[in-house]
C-alpha cells in the first residue's frame, strides 16, 4: 500500500495546482490596471503605421448558410499574412461605421488578399479601401490627446462560443445587438487578433498534453487496509530455507517560480511546456523585445530494492495454522485535479481544432471620452460573444478610468501608451513584475469569427441584405455544345449573385426558343417594359418584326417611334393612327363558323355574360352574317364581294333574337337590355371609329410588320379586353393561314395580358353556367399554345401573375420575372421556375433592372441585371420633331387644306390621290403618324374609285363616294347627332316633303347651324365649300338613309 501524503507534500501539490489555474484562468490580467504596472509604448511607430491598411464595410449581402464558417475562410486566409487583424466599429456623431483592416509587413499583398478573400465569401459586399490620410483619421480617433481629456478605456480578454442550439438555429450573436447597444454614443471598440505560427500550436498542444498526463496520477488515490489473524505450530527437525526482501519509497514535491527579463527580438508567440517533475514554463514574445517567464515544479519518485539469501540444511517441519483476514479498499478523487484536466482536454481540443483554422490571441478594446460608455460598450459585448463553451477560460474585464490630476498613482502616461498603440492597429504590451504580458485569450479561428463578427441585420451606416442563391452561370441540360448555346443566342445582361454584377459571366437568350413564347412578369417600374424593349431590339437585328398590344402606359410609342417604317396605331383620332378593327371580319380560308365560337369566346372573355347570354349574342351574330349575304355552312358570301356585319348589324338583329327565345317578363328585359347596352356602346363615338368605320385593317399590315397599338386611352376595362381578344383571334387565323413554320418569324408582345387570359377565379362567372368565362379563356390560350408551331412567339407580359391563367404560364418555355411584392403573384411563379422557399422570397426584394430569368433547357434559373441597350430608335424627351400627338387647332387647318382639295376634284368631276398625297408632303410640323393615316385613306380610295369608274357619271355612285370620303378626314360619324336633322310628320307634311314650306323652313336653319358647326370640324372653309360638304356628308349612305336625301333636297335642290 502506498503511504499517504505528508501535510507539506499536500501544501506543495496545492501551490502547484493553484499555479496551473491561474495559467489558464489568466487571472493576473486584474493587475494590469494597477498602479505598479506599466504600459510599453511601440518603439518604431511610423514603421507600424506604414503597414496599416483599413476597410469600410458599406453593404453586406448574406444568404441562408453559415456566415461564421465564411469569416473563419477570411481569417484564415490572413493568419499568414498579418502581423495582426482587427475589426473596428467607431461610433460618431454621423452614425456607427465598420471597418475591418490589419498591421502587415506586407501591406500591398495582403489588402489584395483580404479585399479577394471577401468578394469571393461575401460576393455582395460593398466595401471602400480607405487611403492613408483617411485611416489616419479614424485610426487617430482613438488615441488620448495630452492636451484635451484623456478617455477611459475598456478591454474584454474572452473565449468566444456558440449559442445558437439555445434558440433554435436563430443566430443571436450577430454585431447589430452591439451596434444597436451603441447607437448614439461616440465610441471605437477595437478587436484585435493575432495569429500564432504552426509549430508553436503543435508545441503548445505537445505540452498541454503533458501536463494533463502528468496530473492523472494524481486524479484518483486507492487505499488497500488489509487485516489477518491466525495461529500455527511448528516443529523443525531437518532444514532451514531463509529469504529477505526489502523495500523502501520515497516521495518529494517542489514548487519554483521564476520571473526574468530579457532582450530579444522579433515578433510571434511561444510557449514552452517542459513536463519534467510536471514543470511548466510558458513565455510570449514581442517585436518591442520584452520576453516574461514563469515556472511551476512538482516531482515525484519511488525508490526499491530487494536481497535474496538461502542456506541449505536438513530438517523435519511438522506445521499446522488456522487463522482469518479482512481486506478494506478506499478510493478517493481528488475533484480539484479532475476539473483542471477538464479544462485542459477543451484546450488541446480547440487548439486540434486551429491546426486547420488557426491560431490567434484576440482581446477586444473599447474606447470613449465617458466612462459609462465604455463600461456598457465592454459589457455588452462581452454578452454578445460568450456561449456555451466560454468557460474554458476565464473572461477578464480591465477599465482604465483617467485619475485625477496631481495622483500619485496617476494612470494618464499608461493611457496615453494605451490609445496610441491601438491607434496603430496592434495589441498592447503591459510590463507587472518585471515581465511583459498581453490581454488576450487564445482563440481558434471559428472562435474567431465569432468574436469578430459581421452585423445579420441593418445596423448604424452597414446596410445587411438577406439575399437567396440562384445559379452562377447558365448550365444545359444533356451537355449541349456551349459554342452553338452562343451562337444560337443573344445577350440579355450579367449574371449577378448575392448582389454584386459577374462582368464576365453573360445571361443569353437562344432565339429559336421564343417561338414557344416569353413569361415577362414585374411590379411597375421595375423595368419590365425596358427589359421587353431589350429583347425587340435584338430581334429587330435579326430581321423578326414584331408586333406589341399596349393596353396601359403607352410607353413603347416612344421606345420605337424613330424606328424606320413602324407603325403606331391609337384609339383616339389625335393621337399616332386611328386603329380600325372590325371583329367580324376573317381572312380567306378561314371557315366562318369557327370564327364566330373564337369571336364568341372572345366576348365571353370580356363580358360577364350568363346563363342563355352567350347563346343569344351567338343567334344575332349569326342573323348579322345571313343578312350580309353569307351561308354559314359553306362559308361563301353570296353578293361576290365579300361583305362583313357589324356591331350595328348585330344590335339590330337583337330584338328578334330576344324575341325568337321566347323569353317573358323580368327575364326578357333582363337578356335584352343586358346586351343591348354592350352592343351600342360599342356603336356610338370612338368606339364606331374603330369598329363600325367600314374599313378593317389588313391583317399582314399588323402582324407581318413592326406595329405598336396603343390601347392605353381606352378607358372601359371590357373594351380593352374586346379589342385584344379581338386582335390576337385574328392573329391566330392569320398565321394558320400561313401554315406551319420551323422559325420564328414574327413576335407578339401581349402587355397586361390578364385582360384577356384571366384565372378562372378572375373570370365573370354566370350564376347558372359558372363555366362560360373559363371556357372562354381556355380557347384564347389554346390559340397561343398552337401558334408556337407557325413562327409565331408570345412574349406574355403582365404585373400580377396571380391573376393570369395558369396555363397560359405553363406553356411558355422563357420566363423572365423581376420584382413581384405580392404573395399571390410570388406563389404564382414558384412552380413554373422551379424555385425554393428563399429564392419566392427574395422576389420581393429584387431591384430595379434585375430579374430572375430562366429558359426551356437550363438546370437551374439566374439572377440577372439586364443591359438596358440605349435604343437607337427611342425617342428623346426633348425631341420635338416627334409628334405622337397633335393640336386639335392644327389638325383643323390641315383638314381644311385636304378639304379644299376634295371639293375641287369633286367639282371637277375626278378623284387623284397623288395630287392630294402631294398637298399632304406640303405640310410643315405636323405628326407623321396622322399623315401615314390620311394617305392610307386616300389610298384606299384610289382602290374603290377604279372598280367604280365604269358607274362614275351616276350621282348615286359619285356622291357617297365622296361622302365617305370626307366623313372619315373629319370623324364625322356622330355629325348628324351632334346637329340633329329636321323631324318629318307624316301627319302634318305634305308630300314629297322636300316641297313642304315648313319643313324646308326647319332645313334651312339646320343648314345654318350646320355651316357654323362646320368651322369646328376644318377651317379655312368658303361657304360654297361648306355647302358643297354638307351635301355630300348628307348623301355619304347613299339610299340607306332617307332622312339624310330629305334634307339634303330641302336644303340644296332649288
């Protein structure tokens, strides 16, 4: 059994124990603010402070993964590089700034490395390299002023640790809880870090172990107390055999310590750990040449030995013993010894652990000109770092408070050393009993990161954006050759990730794959419309027209407008071309009855109609088409020329289709008046321009060439959806008519394209046939669907996807959608991109100009900026010369010149449209758009005067022709509602009524106040001219209109 330990031996081992923890518990860090110590000033300042370079943190763009696993790259990166790094975060009376900087040897290189290092870890990181006179500046902030108040300094020594498990994953211990702490105050807190060598963490792992070896012995004592008892008789009659054995222990303990002071140089850590009689010795060493030292002894030793003798002789033994024995064992551990090689196993864990991340002492220092902001400042950041594992060294807080002056024991040279180091960016050096010391805590890289952290939220100056990773570049599906990608596509902009623009990395477009349509979705102003120009313009340089429907806005006008040969189409005669659309008009091999269910469609789409509704529309259209002369089964107009209803041929065919039904009661004037008050609208005042004018615009004037109609006057929501259905129906025949095509040939843009292919949950809905609208729109979109196979690509374009069909999204194979705040439209788009919970989010957050874009082929979409070309054909806000739209006075002056002109071929008996062309370039400032019109006009004129010159002499013949002529220069559909004509009373006049003496009376004053009406319409006019109008708009319906050949007799037949 080993004998127990002498009460000095345990005196000894207690000194010994006390010195290990105050090793690792550094608690002679408490004497650096007393009076017998002293702060060492650096020796070589201006070298120092060459190597200072410093960064200001302006923006920081995160995504969900680990910000601390970043940083810890970032530090590691630099531990080889630095002489020291450290973050600063300076409170002024401007706001709270962070910077981040380093004391190098090699300044040039490592600023490269660090500014390298956080681009390619934080690649939306927006950062300034300060200059010298600037960090002199900031960096001089800190340093204590002999002339002016000295501040009050703070320092925390603390192993940063995690507590993130505690909260769920939340990440706590982000830099905003200081920055916020702070906000106000005029304040620096500095933490400073630096690093250790390779091999002085493998020494100082090496003699960590030691010492923990060297300390188990002593962990845990076992104490054997046996007991015996027994009785024996012996009787010797032959030999005798003896033996001796002999033992003997010895034990010792020692405890040393040293302190020294020597010169030296150079600049690092070392620690040395001899475990020789459990000794340990550690030092640190400085570049100003100051080396401390201390030694703790305990030793121990047992000594033995043992002699062996026999002598040989001859006995008889006779022995017989009875006896009994008890054995009693005690354990005892020694608590004290355990919990050290505790601490000690986390140290050699964490300093494993830095082999591959890093070793550094870190000690962060807080400085102000008030003490209560220093004392919160180191407190509360203190708060913020420590964790779970903190504990595996004791964290120390220090204050420096200036005394008073005249002290004794005044403290104001240390703190002037003191500010004035940390103003150079390096950690400073404390001389107590005759040897340097630090306050600083070893710590790990990862720890590191922790200490030195980044803000997780907006903080002071430091915008944080919280951002979601798309793809870094294009990646194809299948491994397709990305020599023909680029040759078979176009640029759209930059790949950008996490906020920062990859200049070498190009988002493009195959072009052969809009043929299956475009998905251009955005909030207003996000630059939707330009991004969409963007694409037209490429397009145009590959020779594919293009042909844009604008229901709002009225922004592509000016985007295009100086395009060679485009043409702009409105719906308001002052403004661009008069666009003249009749919907019951279809191209040649097109069978009328599957125009009629499109155009009925179309309807269903635009109107809320209900129950029996769309059957009854259906009934008048169809009694409209029989009345012009067409056998809808055969699909063939009867009168040769081909002659299409309108809306006015529709309303009056509704009161026999009303009556046909057999309706009664509430529910007849329901049906009747419902669209009786649709029908006519669209028969009276702009809407009679457009649709009931007796010309149709060619379909390959609209979509073979470069066209922009601009709905965006149009100011009933129905209407807009009528004319775009309407549009895109007749786009849809004419491409079939076409046949099927391997390339894209033409591109349609539908803006706002929820007018027409509204969600199901969107759709005016009939009480009795809820179905109608949905049925509707699955039409529209099954003509877009099939028009990918005729050269024909949609780009479908709208602010709020939520409201679109979703098959109409489904089946476009680019998708392109910028910044969307709404949660419908962002669960909208989710599918179809394929993206995950944080990239919808982000939706919300994009930025002017940026959109996440993705194409039939591709693995994954990409964030990307667009590049905005500056289109050559956009028209400049201060051009002049464009005229989109004109003065009522001077459109006037030119229908009176043009007037004049018609007037005198009419009085000559001849029509020439070159003449009148002629007259037209003769006008000076005066929109192209509204002369493109007028020689359209006459020009179609031309058209009809050759298949009629055989009948010119005939009055009947002549006189409507010119009626309709002048009619359509002065949009004078409405002139004989605006001036009503005389009232014929059968029962009073005599006939014919032209003769009867009150009747003429009433048509000459209708004739006066039409005169007058007249310098309304066009001036100059003479009033021959003006009558000679008059006449012919009177007789511009030919026989169709006896009211109008009454007056006009009354009033001009003498």
């Amino acid at each position: 059994m080993m004998s127990r330990i002498s009460g000095t031996g345990l005196q000894q081992l207690g000194s010994s124990v006390s010195a290990v923890k105050d090793f690792l518990s550094k608690s002679y860090m408490q004497s650096f603010v007393s009076p017998g110590c002293q702060v060492l000033g650096i020796s070589d300042p201006v070298r120092v402070k060459r190597g200072i370079r410093l960064l200001r943190i302006q923006q920081i763009a995160i995504s969900d993964e680990e910000v601390t696993s970043r940083l810890t790259t970032v530090y590691q990166t630099m531990n080889a590089l630095v002489n020291s790094c450290f973050m600063m975060i300076q409170g002024t009376v401007d706001g709270i700034s962070l910077y981040i900087g380093f004391q190098s040897d090699a300044p040039g290189t490592a600023e490269k490395a660090l500014i390298q290092t956080l681009t390619g870890n934080f690649p939306g990181m927006v950062m300034e390299s300060l200059n010298a006179t600037k960090i002199d500046e900031i960096m001089g902030r800190m340093s204590s002023n002999p002339n002016h108040e000295l501040k009050t300094v703070g320092a925390v020594s603390v192993v940063p640790s995690s507590r993130e498990e505690r909260f769920s994953g939340a990440d706590v211990q982000g830099m905003e809880k200081f920055m916020d702490t702070m906000q106000g105050k005029e304040f620096t807190a500095l933490i400073i870090a630096t690093p250790y060598s390779k091999d002085v963490i493998d020494r100082r792992i090496l003699s960590l172990e030691a010492i923990s070896t060297a300390l188990s012995p002593l962990e845990q004592i076992s104490v054997h107390d046996t007991q015996s008892q027994s009785t024996a008789l012996t009787d010797t009659t032959a030999q005798t055999l003896s033996q001796t054995i002999s033992n003997s222990i010895s034990e010792a303990y020692s405890v040393t310590n040293s302190n020294g002071v020597f010169s030296s140089s150079g600049n690092g850590n070392a620690f040395t750990i001899t475990p020789l009689g459990l000794g340990i010795s550690f030092q640190k060493q400085q570049a100003n040449g100051m080396q401390a030292g201390r030694s703790v002894g305990i030793s121990y030793g047992r000594q033995s030995g043992s002699a062996i003798g026999k002598a040989d002789m001859t006995s008889t033994a006779l022995q017989k013993s009875t006896g009994s024995s008890r054995t009693i064992v005690r354990t005892e551990t020694n608590k004290e010894i355990q919990d050290l090689r505790v601490k000690l196993d986390k140290q050699i864990s964490r300093l494993r652990e830095s082999e591959s991340q890093g070793l550094w002492d870190c000690c962060g220092y807080f400085i102000s000109n008030a003490n209560d902001t220093t004392i919160v400042a180191t407190n509360s950041f203190r708060s913020i770092v420590t964790g779970d594992n903190t504990d595996v060294e004791q964290s120390v807080i220090d204050l420096w408070q200036p005394t008073r002056p005249g002290d004794l024991n005044s403290n104001h040279q240390n703190i002037q050393n003191l500010t004035d180091t940390l103003s150079m960016g390096v950690a400073p050096v404390f001389y107590v009993g005759n040897a340097p010391q630090r306050m600083e805590s070893i710590v790990t890289g990862k720890e590191l990161s922790r200490m030195m952290n980044l803000p997780r939220k907006s903080a002071g100056m430091v915008s944080v954006m919280h951002m979601a990773t798309f793809g870094r570049n294009i990646h194809l599906i299948g491994g397709k050759d990305r020599k023909v990608f680029e040759q078979s596509s176009f640029p759209v902009g930059n790949v950008m990730h996490m906020g920062r623009i990859d200049g070498n990395t190009r988002t493009r477009l195959e072009l052969q794959k809009l043929n299956a349509h475009t998905l251009a979705v955005g909030a207003t102003g996000v630059g939707k419309t330009t991004t969409i120009g963007d694409i037209l313009y490429q397009l145009h340089g590959n020779n594919i027209p293009f042909t844009v429907i604008e229901p709002a806005k009225g922004e592509y006008g000016e985007l295009w407008g100086k395009l060679p040969g485009i043409d702009i189409y409105s719906t308001t005669p002052f403004r661009y071309r008069m666009l003249k659309v009749n919907p019951f008009a279809f191209e040649k091999n097109v069978h009328i009855l599957n125009h009629m269910e499109r155009l009925i469609s179309v309807f269903s789409t635009a109107w809320p109609l209900y129950a029996a509704q769309p059957a009854v529309l259906r009934d008048c259209v169809r009694m409209a088409y029989i009345h012009c002369g067409w056998d809808l089964t055969n699909s063939i107009c009867l009168k040769g020329k081909r002659v299409f209803p309108t809306f006015v041929d529709v309303l009056a065919e509704l009161p026999k289709a009303i009556e046909k039904s057999r309706f009664v009661g509430e529910a007849k004037g329901t049906y009747e008046g419902a669209l009786q008050t649709r029908l006519s609208m669209l028969t009276e005042g702009i809407f009679k321009e457009i649709f009931c004018s007796g010309y149709d615009i060619p379909d390959c004037d609209l979509f073979d060439k470069n066209v922009i109609i601009d709905l965006s006057r149009l100011g009933s929501q129905e209407t807009l959806s009528l004319i775009m259905g309407v549009l895109l129906i007749r786009l849809y025949e004419h491409r079939i008519n076409e046949g099927k095509k391997n390339r894209l040939c033409h591109v349609t843009v539908l803006e706002e394209a929820h007018n027409i292919l509204k969600k199901s949950s969107s759709v005016p809905q009939g009480e009795d046939s809820p179905s109608i609208g949905s049925k509707s729109v699955e039409v529209l979109t099954k003509c877009i669907t099939e028009l990918r196979f005729t050269g024909e690509g949609f780009i479908i374009a709208d602010q709020s996807p939520g409201e679109l069909d979703p098959t109409a999204m489904k089946n476009t194979s680019t998708k392109i959608v910028m910044r969307l705040q709404d949660a419908t439209d962002q669960t909208a788009v989710e599918s179809a991109l394929s993206l995950d919970r944080e990239q919808v989010l982000e939706l919300s957050k994009l930025d002017n100009g940026v959109g996440v874009v993705f194409q039939e082929g591709w693995i994954e979409p990409v964030l990307t900026k667009f590049d905005f070309y500056k289109n050559p054909y956009a028209v400049a806000p201060t051009d002049l010369s464009f005229q989109p739209e004109v003065e009522y006075a001077d459109l006037c002056k030119v229908r009176g010149f043009l007037l004049g002109e018609i007037v005198g071929q009419f009085n000559r008996n001849v029509y020439d449209k070159s003449e009148l062309i002629r007259k037209l370039h003769c006008i000076r400032d005066f929109s192209k758009w509204k002369i493109e019109d007028y020689i359209a006009l006459f020009e179609r004129s031309q058209i009809e005067y050759e298949s009629i010159r055989l009948f010119w002499d005939s009055n009947r013949v002549k006189y409507p022709y010119y009626g309709k002529i002048i009619r359509e220069l002065i949009n004078g559909v409405n002139f004989f509602e605006v001036i009503p004509l005389p009232k014929v009373d059968p029962k009073t006049m005599q006939k014919p009524y032209s003769k009867d003496r009150q009747y003429r009376a009433k048509c000459e004053r209708w004739k006066d106040d039409a005169m007058i009406a007249m310098d309304q319409y066009a001036y100059p006019l003479t009033d021959a001219e003006k009558e000679t109008i008059l006449r012919l708009l009177l007789l511009a319906d030919g026989e169709k209109k006896s009211d109008q050949i009454t007056v006009c007799a009354s009033c001009f037949m003498k």
